[in-house]
C-alpha cells in the first residue's frame, strides 16, 4: 500500500515541474488545428466529387 502512495506523491510532484502552456498558446494552437482540419475537408471532399464525377463518367 505504501509503494501505491508514494506513486500518487510522486506524480502530483511531476505535476507541479510540467510548463503549462499561456492561454493564447493554446488558442493560437486551437485555431492552428481548426483551420488545417478545415483545408483538408474541403481539398478531401473536392476528391471525393472529382472521384465521383469521374465514375459517373465511365459507368
């Protein structure tokens, strides 16, 4: 039981060395992945309607 406890100390302590991130990091980090997930939806859908487009085509 003693070897369970220290763990949890152990981990709390390596809780208080983490460098949290500023909040306009993670913001600008947020806005960084919306924005990428957005291009890549849209670059894939023009795929997908140019794969559609071309099948529609041959059959």
């Amino acid at each position: 039981m003693s070897k369970i406890v220290q763990f949890f100390k152990e981990c709390v302590g390596e809780l208080y060395k983490v460098v949290w991130p500023t909040r306009d990091d993670v913001i600008s980090s947020v806005k960084v992945v919306v924005v990428s997930t957005i291009i890549v939806a849209a670059l894939l859908g023009l795929l997908d309607a140019l794969l559609v487009a071309g099948i529609n085509l041959v059959f």
